[in-house]
C-alpha cells in the first residue's frame, strides 16, 4: 500500500478511535453536577443535603430545588466528587439517584434558571 494512502488511513483511524475519550474525559472534567433525585418532599430534606454535600471539602456551593427534584453542586477548583461518591451521599441519606449529569454551568446559573 502506498505511504501516503497508509499515513492518511492510521491517522484518520487514530482521530476516529480518540474522539469519544475526548468527550468523555471533557465531560468528567466538568466542574459541576446536576442530580435528578426521587424522595424531595420538605425543607429539611433540602437543608440535611446541603448540609451532606457541605461536609465534603470539594463543595463549594449547593443547590437543592424540591420542585424540580434536582440538587446542584459547584466543586472547588481542582477537586471533584465520583458519581458514586454523590450516589452514597444521596442514597444513605434516604433519597434515590435517577440521574447525574456533569455541567460547567455553575450553580448560581442553575438556581437562577429554576427560579
């Protein structure tokens, strides 16, 4: 096969192959997370989970709206929870975990969206 022909295929096979890492690796990058919990039903549930994720060192704000069954963390520069860290969190304190998405839109942008 020509050189050239073999070049262009290996590269065009590399960018193909590295395209989703990249997504993958920018999406958990995200500094924020939106969770989409089951089981909000009164104000001292928003406040015992502000006060759950507050205890962690990488929580620099908190969120939680019982109308939208959501919870909105912003983490520290630099640091991060798993999801399976927030899932434990969530779900030792009662609640069930339907979905988890990882965001740059800060949780000052969130809480003005909702309200």
């Amino acid at each position: 096969m020509n050189k050239l022909i073999q070049t262009t295929l290996m590269v065009f096979l590399l960018a193909l192959l590295s395209a989703p890492l990249a997504a993958d690796t920018a999406n958990a990058e995200a500094n924020n997370v939106r969770v989409e919990v089951n089981g909000l039903v009164c104000a001292f549930c928003a406040r015992g989970i502000r006060n759950s994720f507050n205890r962690e060192e990488a929580t620099a704000d908190v969120l939680v709206s019982l109308e939208n069954r959501l919870v909105a963390v912003e983490f520290k520069p630099g640091m991060n929870l798993s999801d399976e860290a927030i899932t434990k969190l969530l779900t030792d304190a009662g609640y069930s975990v339907v979905d988890i998405t990882r965001t740059d839109e800060s949780v000052a942008a969130i809480r003005s969206s909702i309200e």
